[in-house]
C-alpha cells in the first residue's frame, strides 16, 4: 500500500497510471483468487485505485486459464463466473468526477480488508468517496472511522 500512496506524491497532479489484475505477463486473477466473493473484491479495488483500469480479454469471465501473448485465446462466454456487471458499475463510478480531480489514499485495515478514499476540496466543502473491500471472502464486519450516520452504497444503491 505504502507504494500506491507514494504515487500521490511523487506524480504530477493530474497522472493517470493504468492498474490491472491480469496480462499476458501473470497468472490469471481467477488462477490465484479461487474465491469468487475474493475475486469480486480484489477486481473491485484495483477498479477503484486512481487511474484507469485494464480489462484483459477474458477476465470479466473469470477465466483461469494462462495466457500466451502469440496464441488465439477465445472467451468462455459460459463460464461459472461472470464478472460483467460488476465491471459496467465501478466503470460507472469511475466516471465520478471526485475518481480523476481528488487526491487518493490506501490502506491495509486488516489482513484482506482494504480500504481507499478519493478526497475533494478542504474544510467543510471537503468530499470523500470511500471503498472498503473484503478480498478474504469470508462474512465479516469492517471497522471504519466515519461517524455515525446512514451512507450510499455506490454498488447496489443501498444505505448502509
């Protein structure tokens, strides 16, 4: 974590890095996340970083298989995991003018809780877009620090 926050600092103001869980170069997400709940999560984050995302071919699918850089590789479109609607919502979030103007902090809050914050503006006018993600995929509660209150899930639209 201590290496994406430092990107913060080290970057012009207005860098745009691309983040991804999967390439031609490493082992597929699915290959190394079994867990789909683990999986959803971890493909949730790296969505939320700052910056922009990479899709690799089959990877809203779930596949697991590894990839060459020289080989035809179709897509199992009838695979037992479909990560499609996730990607078109944190797609949608992404849009979010706070994702590309605001500043971007991250952290471990335990080991497999992750925590991110997009913050906007200062004082009293300041905005924040919070994600918390469970790559454990194990049911648990996440402590935060935020006060006491009723916020929007960006996600499903829920109050939590």
């Amino acid at each position: 974590m201590a290496g994406l926050n430092r990107q913060e600092g080290v970057y012009p103001e207005n860098y745009v890095k691309a983040h991804f869980l999967e390439n031609h170069d490493v082992v597929r997400a699915h290959g190394m996340i079994d867990d789909p709940a683990a999986l959803r999560a971890m493909t949730a984050f790296i969505y939320f970083m700052k910056g922009a995302m990479l899709v690799y071919n089959g990877e809203e699918k779930g596949d697991a298989h590894h990839v060459t850089l020289f080989d035809k590789d179709p897509v199992d479109w009838n695979g037992d995991i479909d990560l499609t609607n996730l990607l078109k919502r944190m797609h949608e979030i992404k849009q979010l003018p706070i994702m590309a103007e605001g500043s971007y902090e991250a952290k471990e809050v335990r080991k497999g809780v992750l925590e991110a914050v997009h913050s906007l503006g200062e004082g009293e006018e300041e905005k924040q877009l919070i994600g918390s993600f469970n790559t454990t995929g194990k049911k648990q509660v996440i402590p935060t620090q935020l006060p006491e209150g009723i916020y929007k899930n960006l996600y499903d639209g829920s109050s939590v």
